[in-house]
C-alpha cells in the first residue's frame, strides 16, 4: 500500500476530499495528510525494534585504533547482536560512560572479549584493538521507507513510495491522528474511542508476532551475566603485585 493510498483511504472514510497526489501537492489537506503520515511513522519506528528495520552493520578493526564510524542511517543499536566473528567472541556492547572509563583506566590493558561504548556518533572499543578482527552487529535503520521497488529511504520523494513498517498500522496511527488534528477526536474521547482502541490493539499485536514472534528464554543461571563477565577476562598483561 503507497503512501498515496493511505492518504486516500483516510479521506474517504472521514469524509474529506480525496487526495490525487501528495508529494509536491500544495492543497493544505494533502500537505496535512502527508505530514501527518511522516510522524505516525517515526513514532511508531521509535515504540519496536521491527523486523523491518533490522539490518547488518560490520567493520574491520585497526590496530591501535579506537574509534569507528557508525552507518550513516544507524538509528538503534540492537542489544548483544555485537561479536568478533574472527575471534567468534561477543562484543560487549553497549556499555555506559562510566564502565567505558574504569576499562580505560584499569590495570588490565588487554582481554579475551572487548567491550564498546558509543559517544559522538562514533563506536568506541576499549582495550583498544591489536588485530584487524572483523565485528558484526545489527542496528536498526533510519530509512523507514521505502521506494516502489523496494529501495530503504528515509524520506517520502513520491507518492508510489511505502512504509517499511506495516501499512495497515501506520493506517490506522494516521487516521487517529489526522480526526485529533481535525477535531474530530478530543483529547478527552481519545482514551476511550474505538479509533484508539483498535489501533493500540493492532499494534500490541503486531509486537508480539513481529517477524517470527518474540522469544522467551528461559534461564537457570544465577550471579549475573556471564556475557557481561567475560570483558573482565584478561588474557596476558598481567600486573605484577
């Protein structure tokens, strides 16, 4: 479903005149319906880490270098998908700025795992690296749309455009919004309204059966982490007492 028959559909069930175009389109409906499109899908892009949005990111370490750049449409890290596929040893990723400066500052100046804290727009991992190992991590993408033949944007250039994200969710998130901004839905009905109502629904479902659903682990491990654990490891570099 294009954007342009999101647009379409929402008009012709609140009773509005039905759009031809939206991109470039300089009727102040159009103009609303594409703007409000726009949001519903960042907001809702921003409450899951959808299937969609997942994708691949690696780079190379350098030796004695410590920083690496991000990709350019990296918008959420996903938890512990980071390892070294060289050493086939998990990257312990991400830490907090204070974890990121005991590390650089602790005795140990070298280990098995290493560990990545992300400021500035830039990974930073510490010990710092003395190999050319080859890290892979997933991230979710800022391009939550699509063009007509499937190519990741992250912006609507033409109404034949699409969602990455479930139209029919993202349908339903504009209509809500676009009876709001109309007055047509107060902030008192909000809560209450089927409109509401069917929409949270649609999208907690769309939650748990994303892709092939959410797993459940189960554990019997006590103490803590051991995926944490292991970037405190030291393999050589001892220090003397």
């Amino acid at each position: 479903m294009s954007v342009l028959s999101i647009a379409q559909n929402i008009a012709k069930e609140t009773g509005f005149a039905v759009p031809t175009s939206l991109v470039g389109n300089t009727d102040a409906l159009a103009i609303q319906l594409l703007f409000i499109i726009k949001r519903e899908t960042r907001a809702l892009s921003d409450r899951f880490i959808w299937q969609q949005l997942i994708t691949p990111g690696t780079f190379n370490f350098v030796n004695a270098q410590e920083t690496y750049d991000l990709p350019s449409d990296f918008k959420d890290y996903v938890p512990k998908t980071m390892w070294n596929y060289t050493s086939r040893r998990p990257i312990i990723a991400p830490i907090d700025s204070e974890s990121y400066e005991v590390q650089k500052n602790y005795l140990i100046t070298s280990g098995i795992d290493k560990m990545a804290f992300i400021y500035g727009n830039k990974i930073h991992i510490t010990p710092i690296p003395g190999s050319t190992d080859t890290i892979n991590y997933l991230y979710t993408t800022t391009k939550i749309y699509q063009s007509s033949v499937g190519v990741g944007q992250t912006d609507i250039v033409a109404d034949t455009d699409t969602t990455a994200i479930r139209e029919y969710i993202v349908e339903l998130g504009v209509k809500l919004r676009f009876l709001v901004a109309k007055g047509l839905l107060t902030s008192q009905e909000l809560g209450a309204s089927l409109e509401y109502n069917d929409y949270e629904n649609q999208v907690q479902k769309a939650i748990k059966t994303d892709g092939f659903g959410q797993s459940s682990p189960i554990t019997m491990r006590t103490g803590g982490s051991a995926y944490w654990k292991g970037a405190y490891t030291q393999d050589s570099n001892f220090p003397s007492v």
